[in-house]
C-alpha cells in the first residue's frame, strides 16, 4: 500500500515537471586531474552529472579555480575555464597550480543549470617529490 501511494506521487511529480527538470537541478561532479610534463600544470578532466537525475551535463559553461584550504589568501591561481571534452557532460581544463599539497578546486557551473561545487583534492608530482610547503612565499 504505501509503496504503490509513492509510486503515484513519483508519477505526478514527473509529469509536473516534464523538460526543465534538469534546469533547477543541482550539479555533481567526478574530477580526475593528471601530473603533465610541466612541473605543477595538472591536466583535469571534469564529468557534470545532474545530482539527481545523473544525466550528463551537457553544454554547460566550467570555469575552474584553484585554492588551498590550509593557506587562505596565500595564493592566486588564475581561474580557467574548461573546454568540452569527448563525450557529453565531459570537460577538460590545464590548470596551474603554485605548489603541491591539498587544494580546493572550485568549479563554477553556469549554463543549464547554476553551480558552484568545492572539490578538494591532493595534488603531487609524478616523480614523487616531497610537499613543499616551506618554499612558499608569505605575505
Ligand atoms: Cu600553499
């Protein structure tokens, strides 16, 4: 009984909202980001779902900072905005980072649907290099 009474109310809702769904729908995002040749530039590749729905992102506008939650204010990494990547509601971006450690990478959606998502992430070299955060410059 109360599974078939959601099962209605499942229904009417889908029939209540039928295309823009995804529109007011909050994003999610996997982000996979690789060490390049050049010493702190990070090849990411971004995938957008739809929170919900887990539909693929398509067509939306990525821009990707970057800051470290351990050291507010200590850097300026100039937000990139990411490129289509090969399948829909993937996204790539290089960024440049100003050392290794833990980062933030803020990822600001607009387009289909509006967001901003907190992606935190350890970043590190490919040759194992030590963290380095005695080699930053402080204010
Ligand atoms: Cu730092």
């Amino acid at each position: 009984m109360v599974f078939r009474a959601l099962a209605v109310l499942a229904l009417t809702s889908t029939i209540a909202w039928p295309d823009g769904v995804l529109a007011a729908e909050r994003a999610k995002a996997q982000v996979e980001c690789t060490p390049t040749g050049k010493r702190l530039v990070y090849e990411c590749r971004i995938v957008l779902t739809g929170r919900k729905s887990g539909a693929p992102l398509k067509g939306a506008k990525l821009v990707v900072g970057a800051d470290m939650p351990s050291m507010p204010l200590a850097h300026n990494v100039r937000p990139v905005t990411a490129s289509p990547g090969a399948k829909p509601g993937m996204y790539k971006a290089t960024i440049e980072l100003e050392m290794h450690g833990e980062w933030a990478l803020k990822l600001d959606v607009s387009g289909p649907t509006r967001d901003r998502l907190i992606h935190k992430m350890h970043f590190g070299s490919a040759k194992g290099d030590k963290m380095d955060h005695g080699g930053h410059k402080k204010k």
